[in-house]
C-alpha cells in the first residue's frame, strides 16, 4: 500500500514548541541482558523503558506502534505449529533500528518462536534466532539494524515450530495481515503475538500514547487507509512524535469485559484500569498520555449510573501517569443517540463525566470530542456526516475531525501538580 500522505498541520505551534527539535528525549536507550529475560507483565516493559544507553547511543528508543494484547483467539489451542505470522503494522516515527515486543499473555503454555523478522532483517533475542516465551510473559528483541520509514507499512513475522496456544491475538485491526504456510497464504485483520515496536531515533521528543475503546481502534473506518484518529493526530504532527495507539474495540475504564456474556462473545480486554501499567506507563519513549475511556462504562451492561465513580476512575489514572512524570490529556465523551443502550438516564451519565472533565479538574489538558462530532441541531447524536452507520461509531470523515481537535499546545507541556 502506498504511503499516505498527511494531513497539513492545521494549528498554530505553541510558544516555545519551536525548540522541539533539542527537546529530551524519553524512553531508553539500549538493551540490557537483564532486560532480554522474559519478564512477566509490566516487567519487561518497564525495563524496555529504563534501560541503560547502547555503546551507539546516537539515538533513544520510541514506541512507533503498539496493540494492546487482548484476548485468546478463539480455536486456536494449538497455535499455529509451522506456520508464519505476517503482522502488518503501520508506523508513526521512523528510525534507524528496530526491535519488537512478543507476547504470550493468554497462552497456556510455551510459545516458541525460532524465525523472526523485521521487513525480512533477522531478529535474535540474546543473540539467538530462537526464543521460548512462558506462558503468561513476554520478550523484548535484540535491537535489529533496519530503516524505519514513518508513516509507512511494516512486515514483521513469526514462526512458531509447535504447536502451543491459544494465541495472544489483537482482533479487530482494521489492517490487513497474514498467515501462511508452505502451500497457501491466508489473509486476517489480526495481530498475533506482535504487542510494539520501537525504533531508534535521534530527534523525536517522546511517544504519545493513547488508550482508549473502539473509537480509539478505529471501528468503523476503512481498513488499510490508516486513518483512525490517532493516525490523523500523527500526520499532523509530523510523525515527529510516536503514536502508541492502546486503544481496544470494547474496553472499559472500571471493569474487565467478559469473554461471552448472553451467549455474545466480548473482546473488551482488560479494563482501562489494570492494564494502565503495562499498556501506557511502559511504553518505550512515554511522554503524553491520551486517555479515550468511558463511553463503554455509560452504555454496555453492566452500565456504570454513578458519573463519580468514572472521573474517579479517570483522576486515578491522571495520577498514576504523574507519578512516572507524564502530561495527561484527556477526551470528553462522545455522542450515542440512536445506538441501541442509548436511554436518557445513561445520556445523562455520559454529560455529567463531561461537565466534570471541561471543568479542569481531571486532566492537565482535554479535547472537546463531543462538541467536535455532536449534531449543532441534536447534540446527543452523532453528526450524520461523521456517523459510521450505528450511530456511535464514526466514519474517516468522523475520525479525521477528532485527530484535528488535538492541539499541539494540549500534547506537548508539562503535567499539572495533583491537586485535582
């Protein structure tokens, strides 16, 4: 697929934001053998993001894409035994050297992977070809010696020679990626195992990271064309800074989404809540947290009737980011009138969280996505022109006018002391 080409930058630059270009860079700067280990959860993100310099420190690693790991895949007990995974991914900051995070969090048992690539460049982990990854833990890759594009499509694949499942999948991509074999290729909008990938870059100021639900994910936009908001925001940035899109088709702020609930198979993850440290806070480069969460607690069953409890939830996680010296941004909820949970008491719930959030006391920063997609004329629905069709999904037209409501002032700053 050609490179898109991006946005023109639509805002005035912040005074002082000039000075990007010598800004601090964040995240780490090389690979320790302590960190190659297999380390459980937040572990091994953790070090992937304090690591010490490489002996070429020309350059401090940025997340340039992130999946969140969300589920098992469903039939797939037995993995994908000689098999390759060829995840497509599409990048936000370029670079010149790689490396990966693989991750076997829903598996049961080892999962081994004995080939590994980056756009066809080897990938070793301890110098090896070959990694086990315990069921449960991930790996973070040597680094590897390859150009990194931005704004451009990435090929990484797996092989795992036996059969050990189920599959850390992200599902729901909006990106087309394959499985194949020796006598056929199947094509798949999942990623397998794949959870980042960094690169080494010598100006970029930092990673942006994004968790956020379905409307963070993309749901309703066109696969291929890249252009979930979090993609608009990294074209007109410039693709100076990363964009680590965390954001996951059904999550929550509060609570885990069930795998099946009436018979309906749910892939809403782990909430917003216990996957902060893992899937935000160890994210290499981290500097701007985007926080996109709530609309789901609103309206899936069980609904969430106390606004309270949700900016609670979301000052929670304001704080948490502080504490790892992080700005915090955050997003007022968006409209639903017509999806089929709307009911006036839950509309109601949805207003207060945005009443609180505008007032300042949530976030250091937040952008207005309600009154960015609303109806002028119905402003509990979606515009027409931006509705994906259900009413609370959003179109490219929809996304690309959230990716513009981002300013470069609300982004790049400071984080607020916590006295919310």
């Amino acid at each position: 697929m050609p490179r898109r080409q991006g946005y023109a930058l639509l805002i005035a630059l912040a005074a002082g934001t000039a000075t990007l270009a010598t800004a601090v860079a964040f995240g780490t700067t090389l690979l320790t053998e302590e960190r190659q280990t297999p380390l459980s959860g937040s572990q091994s993100h953790t070090a992937a993001r304090n690591s010490a310099a490489p002996a070429n420190s020309a350059g401090t690693w940025v997340a340039t894409w992130t999946a969140a790991p969300v589920s098992a895949e469903p039939n797939s007990a037995q993995g994908y035994p000689g098999r390759t995974i060829r995840n497509i991914v599409h990048t936000s900051v370029g670079g010149d050297a790689a490396r990966i995070t693989l991750s076997n969090l829903f598996g049961a048992t080892p999962l081994v992977i004995d080939q590994a690539t980056v756009n066809t460049r080897r990938v070793t982990f301890q110098g090896l070809p070959t990694v086990t990854v315990a069921a449960g833990r991930q790996v973070v890759s040597d680094p590897v010696v390859v150009p990194v594009a931005p704004d451009a499509d990435l090929e990484v694949t797996l092989r795992t020679p036996y059969a050990a499942g189920p599959v850390t999948q992200h599902s729901n991509t909006h990106q087309t990626s394959f499985l194949a074999d020796d006598h056929a290729t199947w094509s798949t909008t999942r990623w397998r195992y794949l959870t980042a990938v960094d690169v080494r870059n010598k100006t970029s100021p930092g990673a942006i990271v994004v968790i956020g639900d379905s409307l963070t994910a993309g749901s309703g936009s066109t696969t291929d064309a890249n252009t979930r908001w979090p993609d608009v925001l990294s074209d007109r940035l410039r693709h100076l800074y990363g964009i680590a899109n965390q954001g996951i088709a059904g999550n929550r702020l509060l609570i885990d989404s069930p795998l099946s609930l009436g018979g309906v198979q749910h892939l809403g993850g782990q909430s917003a809540t216990h996957r902060f440290d893992r899937d935000v806070l160890s994210v290499a480069g981290a500097k701007t947290v985007i926080i996109a969460l709530g609309i789901n607690d609103v309206q899936q069953f069980p609904q969430e009737p106390d606004p309270r409890r949700i900016t609670a939830g979301l000052r929670a996680l304001t704080e948490r980011a502080h504490a790892q010296g992080l700005r915090v941004v955050g997003a007022t909820l968006t409209p639903f009138q017509g999806y089929a949970t709307w009911t006036p008491e839950r509309n109601d719930v949805r207003l207060a969280v945005n009443e609180e959030i505008r007032s300042g006391r949530v976030f250091d920063a937040y952008v207005d996505f309600d009154r960015a997609v609303r109806d002028p004329y119905a402003p509990n629905r979606v515009l027409p022109e931006y509705d994906s069709g259900d009413r609370l999904h959003f179109n490219d037209a929809g996304y690309r006018t959230l990716g513009r409501t981002i300013t470069l002032a609300a982004v790049d700053g400071t984080p607020k002391a916590d006295a919310f």
